[in-house]
C-alpha cells in the first residue's frame, strides 16, 4: 500500500480524515471499484483535458465517460480533448462516501462525499503583507 506523497500531503493540508482501502492491481478506476467489492458511483476518476486555454481537470464516477462536447457547452470551452498521458504531472456531493486512487493502482482514497467535496474547492490563497 503506496498513496502518493502528493496526495497524502493535499489531504493533509486541507486537514480532511481519509482511510486506505488495498485492493488488487488494478489497470482502470472501474476494476479497481470491482476488486475492492465497492459501488462504481463512489469511486471517482479524474480526467485532464486541454485546449488552447489550458488543461481542465475533469471528476467522474467510475461507471461513467467523459463526452467532450457536453464538457466544452458546459464550461464555454472549444475544443476540449484528453490530454497526452506524457504531458501530466469531482460530482459526488450526493454520495455518502468517496473512492479514488491513491496512485499506486492497488490502494483507493477513501473519505465521505462532503470531505472529498472539500477536497475539491480550489486551495484558499494566503495574503501576505
């Protein structure tokens, strides 16, 4: 069991309770809700879109596709596509409980709907004089 230090640290920061949950190796966020006997609307799996804007994080469930032209209508975006894998470094606010990969692809994140909905406000930037 190995979630990433990045995440550990983001969850940390926002001071947020979560709990690993192991599960076997997994190659989707989908199988990993099946190997770890989880409903697939819980898990959620996060999706980096770009255009000539910039990149869009986009949080899904586990069961669901991402369908660009719904993604640029809704956010006034042109031309939305999936972002290349080598250029990389949620939606659940009615769930009672969250699921996400930790990074390693055999430990989910596991936190209740509104921590996780926390977890996705953007960071409060601190002014300092």
């Amino acid at each position: 069991m190995s979630v990433s230090y990045r995440i550990q640290d983001y969850i940390a920061d926002r001071r947020l309770p979560w709990d690993p949950v192991p599960h076997a190796a997994s190659n989707t966020c989908l199988q990993a809700a099946h190997s770890a006997h989880l409903p697939a609307e819980r898990v959620a799996k996060a999706v980096v879109l770009k255009d000539d804007l910039g990149y869009v994080l986009a949080v899904v469930r586990a069961d669901r596709e991402v369908h660009l032209g719904e993604v640029d209508a809704a956010l006034g975006r042109r031309h939305l596509r999936f972002a290349p894998e080598h250029e990389l470094g949620m939606l659940f606010a009615d769930q009672p409980e969250v699921y996400f990969e930790g990074g390693d692809h055999r430990t989910l994140v596991h936190m209740t709907g509104p921590q996780f909905g926390e977890l996705m406000r953007p960071a409060r930037r601190l002014q300092t004089h």
